[in-house]
C-alpha cells in the first residue's frame, strides 16, 4: 500500500452502491449503481466505474462514465439504471447486464434485461440488445431484476431475481387482494403469476449463448420459493462465485441489510444456507438485534472477490437518512477450511489490511459505527426526523468573501456527520496508537458539553472533550492518556442542543 484506504474506499464524493467487484488484467473494477450524493430517489447517474491495482488498494482511479442510462431504448419510460453486473464472454469482449427503473423503484421489476458491449473492462459500452429467445421475443420470466452474469468455465450463467415472503402460488390462489398486488408490481397478468412454475418470486437462472443475448436454456430457480433459511431467505442482489469446486450464491436476504450467502456442488440448485457475511449496521455481531443496530440499516448489495490470495466482501453503507446516497465499503474476509464464511463488523479500515495509524487528521465521515440508540432501518423514502447521518453542504468561495477573477463561482463541499445529539456515538475501528497524547475534533453548531473518548462500547472515557457553541468550523482538543496498542476510537456527546462533526484528529 502506498497510503492508507479508508471506509468508503472511493473519493468522498463518489457514490457507487451495488458493486460487483472483478479482476480483469492486473486491476480490479468495480462496476455498480451510480447514487446522487444527498439524491432523491435510487441511481440518478450513469454507469461509472473505478479500478485499482489488485497490488494496490489504496489506488482507486475513476474510470469515468462507461454507460448511459439514455443509450438504452426504454430511456424515456424508465430512466434510471439499477444494478448492473459485468462478464468477459467467451469471444474476450465485456458485457454489461443492467435493468431500467423509473423513480422511487416504479417499473424497476417490468422487465427485460438489457446489455451492453464493449473491447475493453472500462472503455464506452454500446446498447447490443436485451436478454431474449430464440424467436427474438424478450425472456421476462420470473422477475427480470439485479442480474448477475457468470462465466462458468465458458458457460454464460445469467442470476437474477426478487422475492416477497408469504406469496406463495396457493395463497395466491385464495387470496385476490395478494394476487393484485403482485400482478400490479410485476406488471404480470393473472395467466402468468399463477401459471409460472414454483412461483413467479425467487432466485433464477438462464444460460445464455455464446452471443450473450439468447437464453440457451429455459430459466429455472435454483432455490425453491418455501425454502427455509431461517429468516435469511433471498430477497435480492443475485451474485454468484465459484471457490475450489463449490459454487458460492451472495444475496440481500429478506432482512434487508445484511448480504448472507448459500451454498451448492452446483451452480444450478442444491444451495444450502451458509450464514450471514456483512450487515451494514453490524445487526448479528457479538449477538447484535435489528433494534440495536450501530447505523442506519437499509438496502445492500456486493459480492466476494479474491484479491492476491486474501479474500474480501464488497457492500454499501447508507448516507443522507435515506437509500438513495449509499457508498461503497469492503472488509476482508475468510473462508475456513469447511468454506464457512463467518460474519464480519464493519470498520474504517476495510482495505487497509491493518489499523490505520493514530496520528495525524482524518475526516469524520469514516466512522463505521453511528448511532443515538435507535436509529431506523431504511426505506423507500428520505428521513425528515433527526438523528445522527453523514451528509454534505456545498458552498461557494464568493460567500467566503473570495474575490474571483473571472467572475464565477468555485463550488467546494464539506462532508460531515450531523445531527449529533446527547447520546449519539461514533464509532472508528480501528487504530494503532503508539506515544500519541492529545485529540482534537473539528466541531461546528449550537450544542454544548463535552464528547467523551472512550476505547471501548461500556466503561469509562479515556479522556473528554469540552464543546462550546460554534458558529464556523472549530478545533476543539484535550489530552490523551492510554497506553499503545490497537483500539477502537468511540465518541460519545453528552450535552444540549445539536452539533456537527468534520474531522478527528490525534498528535
């Protein structure tokens, strides 16, 4: 590593959920969603990709823009692009399968699924077609939704899929005000909801021809509607490895913030249930409820890459109190000896492969843990109620009081944590401290009292921080008084009123 790579490893202002992480070459490209930093509704931006070095990944690169959403025929119906995924067919060419929304998810499960073609893993992709049959008809069996596309040893294996409990065909059957509201969801007709095999839910397969657009064979599910996963079942975010012999399927499961994964000898069906690899509000460590969740929870989606021998999961975390402002994180991973995968916490330190060194100044918003003891899960909506998210303000050299030669306006961001208030904690994992003896916090707003240091969740402050109101961004600092080693940084306000938080820093 050449620097040190935090939690979201992107640039600050780059929003990218949904990713799908593969290597191609020497680099590893992470394809995904594209979110509006403070959006209003689910994937505002076209495609845009970054790589690093697989020796590097500290050294992310914006790729920029490889797609637009209005290069696809159905542009001026759904104009939004939802998570998409990338393969290198069998003629050495790149392919991009994506599905089109309007806002807010309406028309997200219509159907079909789109692909794009391009030379290179990052170059401008062009509009090929869509997932179709042999007679040229669109496939849109089951649910045409977050497709994965995967190389199989020169089989092209297309997952894709979304599931809603308590919808199975027999309750439909009795049941009209159910079997309604999934025909008006699907956009399906009573014919094809109660005539689909299993159900018209689920997570499904197609194998595809060498021409990356014709179904070769029919689409199947590969784990059964009224399987039981212990309340981890497939909701979502189909994405599918092979590691040794085994074939590895990550999903969002029903509970929604969490990416759990099931396993099978085959790629096809036979999945049983492994276990639970991330949650974006630490739901399940240490015994974790969803009521005690360490941030706001809501949509996830990634995968599991293996990177020079070290195996890592990719997920999102969320911003801005809604979905729709969600960046991408990873932590490492293991697979044991038996190909369990044990749940992992979210940290600051993801990619860094070790804490990050306590010293010097780091922005705020790398905090993996945030928190005032009841912090919501997420939904299709943006949060108007106050509680602690990371969010942005923009603001121009002219009300600074610049004076700019030529006249325009220099637009500069702050990204910060707000709406702090008594009792909201912040959660830095993790850092090596050796000889440090004061922190500082970069503090703005109308609160008062002090923030506590502490090094772990229960017990005492290892030191405390007096805040007074501020206007403008102030450095408030106390000494630090511990010994060195490997800790976790928590603060913790306690006081009146509400305060921001930009950066934390120690000497």
């Amino acid at each position: 590593m050449k620097k040190q790579a935090f939690n979201p490893f992107l640039p600050l202002e780059a929003y990218i959920p949904d990713g799908e992480p593969h290597i191609f070459g020497s680099r590893v490209y992470l394809y995904g969603s594209c979110d509006k930093e403070g959006g209003e509704t689910f994937c505002m931006g076209d495609y845009t990709v970054y790589s690093a070095p697989v020796d590097d990944l500290s050294d992310w690169r914006c790729e920029g823009v490889i797609y637009s959403a209005k290069q696809d025929p159905d542009y001026r119906e759904r104009p939004y692009m939802y998570a998409p995924d990338v393969v290198r067919g069998n003629d050495g060419r790149y392919y991009l399968y994506y599905c089109m929304s309007g806002a807010f998810g309406v028309g997200g499960y219509f159907g079909p699924i789109s692909v794009a073609v391009c030379d290179t893993p990052a170059g401008k992709y062009e509009y090929l077609g869509c997932v179709r049959y042999p007679d040229g008809s669109p496939m849109k069996k089951y649910v045409c939704f977050d497709p994965c596309a995967f190389n199989d040893g020169g089989v092209i294996r297309l997952y894709y899929g979304t599931q809603y409990q308590g919808e199975s065909n027999d309750v439909l059957a009795r049941d009209e005000e159910k079997l309604t509201n999934v025909m008006e969801r699907y956009n399906k007709s009573r014919e094809e909801v109660l005539g689909t095999p299993d159900n018209v839910n689920g997570a499904c397969m197609a194998v595809l021809e060498n021409d990356m657009l014709t179904v070769k064979s029919e689409p199947q599910h590969i784990i059964p509607y009224e399987a039981d996963f212990g309340g981890h079942e497939f909701f979502e975010a189909s994405s599918m490895r092979k590691v040794g012999d085994k074939y590895y399927f990550v999903y969002s499961s029903q509970k929604n913030h969490e990416l759990c994964y099931a396993v099978s000898d085959r790629p096809d069906g036979g999945f049983a249930f492994g276990g639970t690899i991330v949650s974006n509000g630490d739901v399940g460590i240490d015994g974790r409820s969803d009521s005690d969740r360490l941030n706001m929870t809501g949509t996830t989606h990634g995968s599991i890459i293996e990177i020079n021998g070290q195996w890592y999961v990719f997920y999102h975390r969320l911003t801005h109190k809604s979905d729709y402002s969600r960046q991408a994180c990873a932590e490492r991973i293991r697979i044991a000896s038996d190909g369990s995968i044990s749940q992992v916490e979210m940290t600051s330190c993801g990619l860094n492969g070790a804490p990050l060194i306590g010293r010097g100044s780091y922005p705020a918003v790398i905090a993996c843990n945030i928190s005032n003891g009841h912090m919501p899960h997420g939904s299709n909506r943006i949060y108007a109620e106050s509680f602690p998210n990371v969010t942005h303000s923009n603001f121009s050299d002219t009300a600074l009081g610049a004076d700019l030669e030529d006249g325009g306006v220099s637009r500069y961001t702050d990204r910060y944590i707000g709406e702090i208030s008594d009792g909201t904690l912040i959660g830095f994992k993790y850092f090596s401290f050796e000889n440090v003896k004061s922190i500082s916090l970069t503090v703005r707003g109308q609160g008062s009292g002090v923030i506590q240091v502490h090094t772990a969740m229960e017990g005492e402050p290892v030191c405390t921080v007096p805040i007074s109101p501020a206007e403008n961004w102030t450095e408030f600092s106390s000494e630090l008084s511990f010994h060195d080693g490997v800790f976790p940084v928590y603060l913790v306000f306690r006081g009146d009123g509400m305060i921001e938080l930009k950066d934390i820093a120690f000497e």
